[in-house]
C-alpha cells in the first residue's frame, strides 16, 4: 500500500517529462498551439475544482453556529439572542494576537459589521484591518457580528437597543480608559450607529463610518446609477413582495446581486478570467475572499421594509423624519461624538454624495454646526472601490492607521467641519517624534460650501425622488391590499427555501458542489493535473491572443454597462421630473423643497441662550490651564488646520498642568473656544488676570506655547501675529482690551443670534 502510495508521485513526474520531450520535438508552431491546448485544458479543470472547493467552503461556513470571517481569535461576550427583546447578534472581544500590547488607559474600539447580504468579520478580514490597526495603536477591542438567521419578530430598533447594550458592556469593562468607546460601522452599521448616537449621546466616543450611505437622494447625474433603482421598479412593493415569497425573510443574496449588476463586467467575466489565468498562483486569495462574499444572511420582512421605506425611498433620516416607537425624533444634531466620514470617489454604492450629503441636509450654516456643539471630519480616498474601503491593506495602513492613532485628536478637535488631509511622511518632516506612522495627517477646517460642491444638491432632483416616495407608499398600499393577502397564501418554507437556491447568488454554489454528482470525481482529477502540470511558456503567442479576448469581453461588457446606466438615468429623469406625475402623486409646484426640514425647537433656542450667557459670565475665569489653552486656540484659528504632532506635543505638555481626563481637557478646549469665537477680544484682554505672577512661570508657559504651536514646523504670518499678541499679554506689554462687561456687547449679540454659540 505504502509502496503504491509513493509510487503514484513518481509516474506522475515521470508522464509529465514524457510531456515537456514530446512538446520539445514539435516544431515551433505546433509546439505552441499544443502546449496552449494543454494548459487550457488542465486550468479548466483547476478552475473547476476551484469552484468545487468554493461550494464546500459556502456549505461548511453555512453549517457553523455562528459563522465569520475574523482573522482574529474572539471570545463571545454577550448573546443578544438571550435579551429580553431577542436580536441575532453578538458583541466579541477581540484576542490581540501574540507581540501586541494593549493599554488599557485607552479608549476600547468596537467595530460594527454591515448586514447587507453578507456575513459578518469583513472588519477584521485580515492583519491589516480596523481591527487590526486599532490593536497595533494598543486600543481594546470588540467586534459586533450577527448570525444568519434574524429572530423571530426582531425590528431595526431592536437591534439598535441591543447595540446600546453592547457599548454599555464595554464601558464596563474599561472603567480606566481615558475616553468613551469609539465606534465603526462599516456601509450598512454606519446609519445604524449613528441613529444609536442620536439616541443615546452619552454611550458614544468619536464614530467612524466609512462608505455609509446616509443620503440616499443625493448623486451626480451620470454617476451613482443605483439610487434610481426604487423608481424603475415602482418603489418598495417588490422588497413585500420578496419577502412574502420568501415567507417572512428577505434573501441578503438579493442585495448581493444588486452590488454585483454594478459591475457586470467584473462579475460575469473578470472575477472568474483573472482566477483562471492565473489558477496555479491565485486560489487560496479568492476562496478566503469568496468565504465572506458568499456567505449570505437573511433579514426579517420587518427590517428590511423599514430599511427601504424609510431609507433607500424615503431618504428620512438626514432631514430627522425618523421616530421610534415611543416617538422620539431621531436627529442627527443630537449626535455629541466627532463623526468622521470616510468615503472614495472609485465607490459606486456609498458614493461621496451620499455619504456627505447629510450634513447640507442637516445644517445651512456654518455656524449652525458649531451651534451644536458638533465636530465632523470627512476624508476623500481617490479611487478605493466600495470593499477597499473595508478591505484594501492599503487603506488600513493608511487611513485607518490615522484614524486609530489620532482619535484623541478627533474627539477635542473644537465644533465645526474638518477634511482629514494625509501627506506621507519624509526624513525631512519637523519633529519627526511626534509623527504616527507613515503619513502625517492634518486636520484642515472646512465650510459647507466645500460640501455643496460635491454633493452639488438640486431641487429638481429633489422634487423627482420625493415623486418616487409618493409613487412607492401607493404601490405599496396597493399591494397590502389586493395581492398581498394571495401571496401570504400561497408561500411556504419549502417553496421559499427553493427560490433562495434559485437566486442567481446562490446558484453556482448548488452547481459546483458535490451535491453535482458530476463534481464528485473533480477533486481526484484535479490532484491529478496538479501533479503532471504543463504551464505555457510566459512568451506563448496564445496567451497573448487569450489577454486581448479577455480585453474585448472587459470593453464590450464595461459598455453594455454604460449603455445601461444612461438609459436607466434617462428613464428616470424623465418618467419622475414629469411635472404631470409630480401634480399626481400631490406635490405642488414651487420653489420650496418637497422634503421637511429640521428646525430650532423653542426649547433648544432658550437653552443655547443661557449657556452663552454662562460662558460670558465666566469668560474672564480660570488660571494658566485655561490661559494656555485659550492662546493655543487663538493661535490656532489663524492656522490652516491642526496637525497631529502639535496635538502630540500638548498632550505632553498637558500632564504638567494637573491631571486632568480626556473627557475634561475636551471640555476645557471647548469653553476656551467658544469664548474666542463669542468675543475674542474680551477673551485675550482676560488672558494676564489668569496668568502667575512670577515671570520665570510665565516664560516656561510661553516656551510651552511656542513648541506646541510650531510643533508641525515653520509658522504661516497670521500665526506668526496672532503668536506676537500672546507673547505681549503674557510678558505686560500690551495693554489688555477692556473686560468684558455684564450686559452682552451688540458684536456679541449679533453672533449669538446668527448662532454662534456651544451646545
């Protein structure tokens, strides 16, 4: 037996010299076109077997309790499947691999997987990851996946209380972490945190999420050709119908096909050419890719119609139309975190648009940001596709990397809209110490007007989707009441579990599995070629032949594509910007928008009024904390952003100050600002009072100030004034402007009511 065993290797090698001599006699011609034809035929049984391989990696990861993706070893923490309102997720600890140290002084990172047809562990799919960049910064951290199946009767604001549980947990378990949890959530989580953020403010630190559609309305004509898709298919009637097929549960594979039409020359040739030119090299990347891209989860009817009516359609949540069940409104503006927005223009399913648009929505001024007290950062990546954004090592190194390393940054960063701007790191850098990593990221001040020019928001466009809103609630009515009722009838579990074997996503993995019995022989043969392989020669003329046919099915395929999405746009412009359909559906012609806007309520006006009268009262308050700090922010407004290594150098300077939490030194920031921006002028005139009598402490605050504001290198000529103003009230030189007085001065006035006031 043994004997045979080792004997098999041998004939093997021994058929495949046989080969490589016969080939070698042939002449040049001929020895191309057959050595072509066997390697052909020997990689399409690879590519075969592949395929084989793939089906019983699906079937496997299916058969799982609870399946992922995560590189990373995990412990359960906490089963939502147990609460008292039942969900199908799970909150993790992540088990920092061996070598890397976590501080537990650190705020924990919990990283929020989308469920959008997918399973869970995309955000710790490999080494270089959100989970593990945020482990290499020494952060615990925690990771929130989901089964296959939903509970029973389970609604998305279940799962958002579920998620307020979770955090909750790990405030916990971190009672000596200097700042609240900051949180991801990938595509799909990052609406679902930020509607937990509205509602429960106090849970959250800085939120991340990147590639989060939050403005479904908002596109570029010519661009973002899935935003349309509601209209063309008469709105969200068929999500009902779907789901009473499927009897109760929407198949995640019919939101996977979605992502795959996108791209059909991707999907129908390039994914599966690249594998099969290169099947020797290639297999073990695209079964552990294809481990997350199949695994496929199903949502309740509930869930997703929600998600549809009130999001895909209704567009509700960047205008706060949203409320829960006990009829609180959720409003984005409640949000107390930093927000970073991190999207790519290469992203055709989040594009920028819809993933910044939210904020033109939500504020239109620039001082009504600052009014709330928020801060939001967003950061542009060129060209990353809609998983790079998860996925790429790249953008882990990279973007995640600064996200992870300068949270703290972020979270005392004062109210207003920033770009995080990243410039890569060179020898010649200032204070090379101070820098994380291989990029330098800067922190540059924005106005809604950048926003505006890459959302480019329109009222006609408006007009045509809230049509399309109307349109939907009446074919949705109509459903409910004349086919649904027929339709529940007639679906079963059987019935349902043959139509998500049917589903175009699911298909090939029936095909190629050993359920085939034309499959069960492939893996021997495959054993088989593997061991007399005949690759071409690299120089074959057939390869070359073989890349320029793969190179017409890409263009013919990319202008179908094309083709598609412009008469796709065309359809929809015209059917929904009809202004006969538009006086259809109820909406009246006029300039104003045809969406709900958020106000000021009463209540939050007279609350901004008293805190400004606060903040006035004690803006002459403090000693050399307050002092220093207030300098280093009106140095700072003349600046052109905030770069890491100055906030690096006044985290160092800042434990000679007393000790002092993250959650107060953001505070003190904060006061400091707004007494700025209400009346700078009374501000500096207060800054001599707050400061020691001894000079010798005075010239040390001072040298603290001009290492921390030229920290990122040489000073721009405002700062270099605004610095010159400080060193004269700090040494008596200048005389202070007058205090500020008890009543409010008119330019003080002016500004509040124009908004610009803390929350």
């Amino acid at each position: 037996m043994l004997k045979n065993a080792e004997s098999s290797p041998a004939k093997s090698q021994d058929k495949s010299q046989a080969m490589n001599r016969w080939l070698a006699a042939l002449p040049a011609p001929a020895k191309a076109s057959s050595e072509y034809l066997i390697d052909v035929a020997q990689r399409n049984i690879l590519f075969w077997d592949l395929l084989r391989q793939r089906s019983e990696q699906y079937y496997a990861y299916k058969a799982q309790d609870l399946p992922h993706v995560l590189t990373f070893e995990a412990e359960l923490v906490l089963d939502a499947r147990t609460f008292d309102r039942p969900v199908n997720y799970l909150l993790a600890r992540i088990l920092p691999p061996a070598g890397v140290v976590i501080d537990p002084q650190k705020r924990p990172f919990i990283v929020v997987d989308p469920r959008a047809g997918h399973g869970p562990g995309i955000g710790g799919f490999k080494a270089d990851s959100e989970l593990g960049v945020a482990m290499q910064a020494g952060h615990p951290c925690y990771f929130v996946g989901f089964t296959p199946d939903p509970m029973p009767g389970q609604t998305i604001e279940d799962v958002m209380h579920a998620e307020a549980v979770f955090i909750e947990e790990v405030i916990a378990r971190h009672p000596q972490a200097d700042g609240k949890p900051c949180i991801i959530g990938n595509c799909q989580a990052g609406w679902a945190v930020m509607m937990l953020a509205a509602t429960r403010p106090e849970l959250c630190g800085p939120l991340i999420i990147p590639g989060s559609p939050i403005s479904y309305w908002a596109g570029i004509e010519g661009k973002s050709p899935m935003r349309y898709s509601g209209g063309l298919l008469g709105g969200s009637w068929l999500t009902a119908l779907s789901s009473d097929l499927g009897n109760g549960k929407f198949d995640g594979g019919h939101l996977v096909r979605n992502f795959e039409n996108l791209n059909p020359a991707n999907t129908l040739w390039g994914k599966q050419y690249d594998i099969w030119a290169n099947v020797d090299n290639g297999g073990g990347r695209y079964l552990e890719f294809e481990k997350w891209w199949g695994g496929h989860v199903n949502m309740n009817a509930e869930e997703i119609q929600w998600i549809v009516d009130n999001l895909f359609v209704g567009n509700r949540l960047a205008t706060a139309e949203l409320l829960t069940q006990a009829g609180e409104r959720i409003d984005l503006r409640k949000i107390c975190s930093p927000i970073v927005c991190f999207c790519s223009h290469g992203d055709d399913i989040t594009p920028p648009p819809q993933a910044l648009g939210w904020i033109v929505d939500l504020y239109a001024t620039d001082d009504d940001i600052r009014a709330c007290g928020q801060t939001i950062v967003y950061a542009l990546h060129d060209n990353a596709g809609h998983l790079g954004i998860f996925v790429s090592g790249n953008v882990a190194r990279k973007e995640h990397q600064e996200f992870a390393s300068n949270i703290d940054l972020i979270d005392v960063l004062p109210p207003g809209l920033y770009e995080a701007v990243m410039t890569p790191r060179t020898s010649d850098d200032a204070n090379p110490h101070l820098i994380d990593g291989d990029w330098i990221v800067r922190f540059e001040p924005r106005r809604l007007d950048d926003i505006r020019d890459i959302v480019q928001p329109s009222l006609d466009n408006e007009r045509r989707f809230a049509t399309v809103r109307r349109l939907s609630e009446i074919n949705l009515g109509l459903y409910r009441s004349f086919l649904q009722p027929l339709v529940k009838a007639i679906a079963s579990e059987p019935a349902a579990d043959w139509q998500r074997k049917l589903n175009p996503s699911e298909l090939p993995y029936e095909l190629f599995s050993e359920k085939n019995p034309l499959m069960r022989p492939l893996a021997q043969m495959a054993e088989g070629v593997r061991a007399q392989r005949i690759p071409a020669a690299p120089d074959n003329p057939f390869l070359e032949w073989q890349a320029a046919v793969s190179e017409v099915m890409l263009t013919g395929l990319n202008g179908w594509r094309d083709m598609r999405n412009t008469l796709v746009e065309q359809t929809f412009l015209m059917t929904f910007g009809s202004p006969l359909l538009q006086a259809m559906t109820g909406l009246l012609a006029s300039d104003e928008s045809p969406r709900r806007r958020p106000g000021n309520e009463p209540e939050r006006t007279a609350y901004i009024e008293e805190r400004i009268q606060d903040l006035l009262a004690r803006i002459a308050d403090g000693g050399p904390r307050e002092a220093v700090i207030r300098s280093l922010g009106y140095i700072g407004m003349g600046s052109t952003g905030v770069d890491e290594r100055t906030f690096n150098q006044l985290v160092q300077m800042r434990a000679r100050y007393g000790e002092m939490s993250l959650a107060d030194f953001k505070e003190l920031v904060r006061e400091q600002y707004f007494s700025l921006l209400l009346n700078e002028e009374a501000a500096l005139a207060a800054i001599p009072a707050m400061l020691p009598t001894d000079s010798a402490v005075r010239d040390e605050l001072l040298a603290d100030i001009r290492r921390t504001v030229s920290a990122a290198g040489s000073l721009g000529t405002e700062e270099l004034r605004r610095l010159e103003t400080i060193e004269a009230l700090f040494m008596g030189t200048e005389k202070p402007a007058p205090r500020v007085k008890k009543s409010r001065p008119a330019k003080v006035k002016e500004r509040a009511e124009k908004s610009v006031i803390p929350a």
